[in-house]
C-alpha cells in the first residue's frame, strides 16, 4: 500500500500486471435492441424497457429540476397506454435491430415530451 499524495487516507496499490491483464481482456459488446427482442423473455423484455424509461425520467427530472413536466410526460406516454406504448417499442426496436434500446426510447419520448 503507498499514500496517495493529495491525501491523508491509505489507497492500495495495484499490480502491474493486473492492470495489463485488465487492459487484454476485450470490452463486453452492448446489448442491442435485437438482442432485447429476441433474447429476452416477455416478462424481463417489459422489465428492461421499464427501467430505461425510468432511468430517462429521472435523468429529465436532473436536467429540467426542480420542474417536473418532462418527467411526468415520460412517465405518463409510458405507462397511461401501457399496452399501446408497449407495440410502438416493439415496432420501433424491430425497425432497428443493431441500435441501443436506450437511444431509440429516447428518441421515441423525444418526439413525445421534447429534450
């Protein structure tokens, strides 16, 4: 272990060659929105749209705080026709397979509720 020099608190150091093999391993490839449709079931295909959503809401709410009407609309386009919203996602991520299913939900409450 050394000290880190801007700071009073131990840091522990790490080997060189953890970072080497660290650095040979190749990045995990993102999972695309074919990859949602075809490899998850219903139930969890659901559960991750709903969490993108989510993490688009708050990051809405982040961006326009202490206003909450971009959040709001995400969560109202989403879940007020859950059903309905639910074959606009399916039609949009089948359109574009290789895309990232985070993006084309952006795109998709974009066009719904503004930036």
């Amino acid at each position: 272990m050394h000290r880190s020099k801007d700071s009073k608190s131990l840091v522990p150091a790490l080997p060189a060659a953890s970072i080497a093999l660290s650095l040979a391993v190749a990045p995990a490839s993102a999972q695309t929105a074919g990859d949602i449709m075809s490899k998850l079931e219903p139930e969890k295909r659901y559960s991750y749209v709903t969490g993108v959503i989510e993490g688009l809401a708050i990051a809405r709410y982040q961006n326009d705080k202490p206003d909450v009407t971009g959040m709001k609309c995400i969560y109202d386009w989403f879940h007020s026709d859950a059903k309905r919203q639910w074959e606009v996602i399916r039609t949009w991520f089948e359109r574009h397979p290789d895309q990232s299913p985070g993006a084309l939900l952006f795109v998709l409450t974009k066009k719904e509720c503004g930036a």
